[in-house]
C-alpha cells in the first residue's frame, strides 16, 4: 500500500459531535489509495471509503485515560509509519492526535500539519510548551474557522499567520435525505400540528446555552402558548436541566429527549420549526464552528445562534440566522418571539438557509481544498 497521507486521530465515525463528522466527511472524500486513517474502534464500524487501522482507545477525561490515548496512538503510529513510510502525518486534533504525531516527528522526522477545532487549544490540559511544540513544529495548521485562527494566533503570535489555513466542515450530500414527511414525523413524535417547536442538538454541557434558553420560556408562553421546545442530546448538565424544568414548571411544554443517533436527529429537524442553540464561549471552551447549524439550515429552519465562537461563520445572520448573546435573555427572547409569530419570516430564512449550506459548505470542494493543501507540503 502506498500511504501518503497517515491521519491520526481520536475522534473519527461512528463517534458523534462536531469533530468526528468534521474529519469523516473530509477525509472520505480523499484520494482512497493514498490515504491511511488510524482512528478509535468505539461503535459499530460503517464501511468507510478510505483505508483505516481501527485501535482500543480509552475514554473518558480522567488524566491517566489521556496518558494512555496518547501513548497508544503514538506506538500504532511508530508501527505504521515503520511499516508503510507515509510522506506525511496530520494530527486529527491538537491534543491526543496531535501530541502523538509530534512524538513520532521527534523521533522519525516525519513531517505532520494539525487540524485545530477551537476547543481543542482552548482547553489544552497539559503542559503549555507542549501545546506550542505541536503547533510549532506543524508544517501546516488547518482551523475549522476564521475563530479557530485567532485562537491559535493569540497562542503563537501573528508571526505564524502564514502557515495557518481555514477550511470549515462541510455537510454530508446525504444528510436529510431522504426527507422525512413533516406531518408524519410529528404524528410519530406525538406533536400537534398547529404547535410551534424550538429544537436544540447539542451535548448538555454548560457552554451550549440551554439553561438561557430555558431562562427565556416562561415570558414567550405567555405571549405564544402554542410553543413547545424540544432538546435532542445528552451529558452532564441532564440532571440540572431537568431540575430547572421543573423549578420553572415548564415540564408540559419541554422535553429532553437524550441521545439519538443521526436518523431519529434528522426526524426532529423535519418536524421542528425553528433551530435554537446559543453557544457561548469562556476561556476554556467555545463552539469553534457548530455543525448543527449547517445541519438546520440545510433541513430548512431558521436559526437563532450565539454571536460567540466560530457560531457566526456558519449562518448568515439577518437572512438564515438571527445572532444573539446568551447572556442576554431578553435578546433570546426577542429573535424567538419574532420567528413564532412570523409564519411567513421562518418560511424565507429557512429556504435561504438550504441555499447558503448547499452554496458554501460542499464536501467535494472541502475534501479538494485539503487534498490540494496537503499536497502543497513537500
């Protein structure tokens, strides 16, 4: 096998969120002889387009868990790059993957560029020369956002600006197809027809704004009775999140629905009127860019999105999405209460919304700008 290009990584699909989707998507689409992926085996494995060498990795964020997927990728990767010579390594994030690939640069010479989400540098853990070593010695630093460049530039310094490259995760040609029938999809979800549904997809984890959001209900059912909202995902925040339903006793009008893979995901948007997730952003974690949006946008719902992040690159605000600040309830308030009254208002935004996805985030011209950014490396 002639492997230009080795990936390493520790988020890869079947693994859910932002990251995974991000590097399957791209580096399906990549030349399939040329190209080895060493990914984690959690999950059912779909048939993927390129090689792959599936390995155990540990989960979890306990310290010695992360020790240990470093650890384990690098010496899958020493055996690899031994065995196959690969021209290059890329680094599916800085933290796991990109600590193992500059290990394995140390000790072969083996040239590598980074993938960088945002998150990833802001909640570095470990030693911060560390964090510089890997971007430093990367040939080549690809951001998922114009976001994620300024958080690398505020680590490093504008002297690294011309070795820093954009490339924002595209969606899936198949995502929301085929599409499910509205009025069937609510019937099966037990919603009513004349009921107008906020939707948030997100992991249940402080920085996405669901406790905002819920914040903001108890004024807009008093204006808008008709509106029920509806959250899809999962994480540490569930127990306190339902505990807030309740203390505001929205339990008839709010549901968590936990986790659910991407079919039953593509149900809730068909069925759903507006998309609503105001990430935000503190000094160790921020939405680098938001997939969730795309996927919104594409299944045709205006979206109300945090003005913080990478969020702002992903929608078109003031034609696909109002911006608001998640600390700020009453502008929630606002863009939500203009979009539940406005039949006509969702309708436009969400048809723009289709036309701005399909426009500026394919997965054929994505995968082509990698592809061509990765030959670039001599």
């Amino acid at each position: 096998m002639n492997v230009e290009v080795l990936l390493v990584t520790a988020d890869f699909p079947p693994m859910l969120g932002g990251q995974a989707k991000y590097l399957g998507e791209v580096w399906g689409r990549l030349p399939a002889g040329q190209v080895l992926v060493l990914a984690p085996s959690h999950g059912q494995r779909p048939y993927f387009p390129v090689a792959m060498v599936r390995i155990w990795l540990p989960l979890g964020n306990h310290i010695f868990s992360k020790i240990l997927k470093v650890l384990l990728l690098c010496i899958h990767c020493l055996v690899l790059c031994k065995r196959l010579k690969p021209r290059l390594l890329c680094a599916g994030q800085v933290t796991a993957g990109g600590i193992a690939v500059w290990l394995v640069f140390r000790l072969l010479g083996i040239p590598y560029v980074t993938i960088v989400h945002g998150g990833d540098v802001l909640g570095w853990r470990g030693p911060r020369s560390w964090l510089g070593s890997v971007l430093r010695n990367s040939r080549l630093i690809i951001c998922n956002s114009s976001y994620s460049r300024s958080v690398v530039v505020s680590k490093l310094g504008n002297g690294y600006h011309g070795k820093i490259e954009v490339l924002n995760p595209p969606l899936p040609d198949s995502f929301g197809v085929p599409l499910p029938d509205r009025e069937i999809s609510r019937a099966r979800l037990g919603w009513s027809r004349h009921e107008i549904v906020l939707l948030t997809v997100a992991r249940l984890v402080p920085r996405k704004g669901i406790d905002r959001i819920l914040e903001a209900l108890p004024s807009l059912l008093r204006k808008h009775p008709q509106t029920r909202y509806v959250v899809v995902g999962d994480g540490p925040m569930r127990e306190s999140l339902e505990s807030r339903v309740r203390s505001l006793e929205l339990q008839d009008k709010v549901r968590l629905e936990g986790f659910m893979d991407e079919e039953r995901i593509v149900e809730y948007y068909a069925a759903s009127d507006i998309f609503v997730l105001v990430s935000d952003t503190s000094e160790v974690d921020a939405e680098g860019f938001g997939v969730v949006y795309l996927e919104a946008q594409a299944m045709g719902l205006p979206v109300v999105a945090g003005n913080t992040g990478g969020a702002p690159e992903a929608v078109k605000e003031g034609e696909t999405a109002f911006l608001v600040s998640s600390q700020k309830i009453e502008q929630i308030q606002d863009a939500l209460d203009v979009l539940i009254q406005d039949r006509s208002r969702r309708g436009e935004m969400g048809a723009k919304g289709k036309i701005w996805v399909r426009e500026n985030f394919d997965s054929k011209e994505q995968a082509s700008r990698l592809w061509n950014l990765l030959q670039g490396i001599g």
